[in-house]
C-alpha cells in the first residue's frame, strides 16, 4: 500500500485521522487494513528521508524529474496532514443553505466553494458546534465544497 492509500484509508474513519494526527512517534494506530505508525513517526522518518535526498538532490533531478516532482507533492500532502490539517471536498444539489455534518471535532476550517458553472462562489459560513457547519448563500446556488479543517486549534 503507497502513502496516497494510507492517507486515503484515514481520511476515511475520522476517529482513526484524530488518533494518527495527534499521536506521538511511538502510537500505533490500528486500522482496518492493519497497524500504521503515526503521524509523527513518518513525518520524523520523513525528514531522515529529504536529508538525504537533498545531498544528491542533482543528481536525481537528472535521472528522474518526474519522480521527485511526484514524491515532493506526496511529502506536501503528508507535512500538510502533520500540522494537522484534513481536507475534504462536499457535492451539493441547488440551496441556500448548506449544512455540512464533518465530525472533524473542530471549529476552524476554511473552505472553498465552487459553482456548477466553474467560478469560485462566495458566502457566509457560520460553525454550528465541532461537529457541523452552515454555509448561507445569497441566492440558489449548486456545486462542490472543499473545506479544510485545522485539528490542533
């Protein structure tokens, strides 16, 4: 299994993304695809790692861009999810009122809203508790969602 399907199968189980976000490096959390370590053991190892990728950094630009291009976002998203932050994108039929039911247990989120028609669509959010949110729109408006939620606030 890659990182992509590990990082997949936590988004997945939001106990799991608390347990693997918050552990120290000697947590082991237990999914249903078997034992990982934590968030903190990989991102630890995971500095070991660009270390040494950075002393022959050159050279494997040369060999294989592609792959470094690839392992540097795949690095990205990890960091990203060491500092605690899970994205999550929503689809919405046509609405003035959204509610999202994330169960991220957290207040603090951005979010990014998209139109059936493309464009980037502004509105109020209002957090109902840690587990839910309202987005108000100023007319009906339908399309897709992608909130990014701050666990460690």
């Amino acid at each position: 299994m890659n990182l992509s399907d590990t990082v997949a199968t936590f988004q997945a189980d939001v106990e799991l993304v608390h347990e693997f976000v918050k552990g120290d490096k000697t947590v082991i959390v237990h999914g249903s695809d078997g034992q990982y370590p934590s968030l903190a053991k990989i991102a630890a190892d995971s500095l070991v790692v660009i270390a040494n990728a950075n002393e022959d950094f050159a050279e494997a630009l040369d060999v294989n861009q592609a792959a470094l291009i690839a392992s540097q976002e795949a690095l990205a998203g990890l960091f990203h999810l060491a500092s605690g932050v899970v994205g999550k994108s929503y689809s919405f039929s046509s609405t003035k009122e959204l509610h999202i039911k994330h169960h991220m247990g957290t207040r603090v989120f951005t979010k990014t809203i998209i139109g059936s028609d493309g464009a980037e669509v502004y509105a109020s959010s209002r957090p109902i508790d840690e587990t839910e949110f309202v987005v108000d729109f100023t007319d009906y408006e339908e399309g897709n969602i992608i909130v990014m939620f701050y666990l460690n606030t």
